[in-house]
C-alpha cells in the first residue's frame, strides 16, 4: 500500500512529528481511561500459561490471609 491509497486519517498522523504523535497518544490515552478503559490485561482462554481456577484476586494459598511470624530474636 503506498502512501496516497492510505486513508486520509492515517497520513495525518503519518505527517505529524514523533513529539506530535506521542502528545496525541496521550490524549487519545487519557481519554480512554475517562472512559472507564482499564489497564489491566485481558484474559486469554487459548494461552497455555492461562489458568481459570487460578486467575482473579482470591485468597492466597487457600488461606484466609497471610501473617508474618517471627520465633525468637531477630
């Protein structure tokens, strides 16, 4: 594809600078978390390292939480 079959959005972002690109990004960023986008990653169901039962926030180890003990000085 050359330059004057691309869509008439792309070649303006492709003629502004990289400071323009990377201010705009931010905006376009910016805007994107205000409306409600999350940072977080989406799960992947086809991912081998991808666990269902180990995914999302439960408890740690089976336990209801974890304390730190300490025996004798330190």
């Amino acid at each position: 594809m050359t330059y004057e079959q691309l869509p008439d959005e792309w070649k303006e972002w492709l003629d502004l600078s990289p400071l323009e690109r990377f201010r705009q990004s931010e905006q376009i960023f910016a805007q994107y978390l205000t409306m409600g986008g999350s940072l977080d990653p989406d799960p992947d169901p086809t991912s081998p390292f991808d666990d269902a039962q180990t995914s999302g926030a439960g408890i740690a180890y089976g336990r209801l939480g974890l304390r730190v003990l300490r025996r004798g000085a330190v």
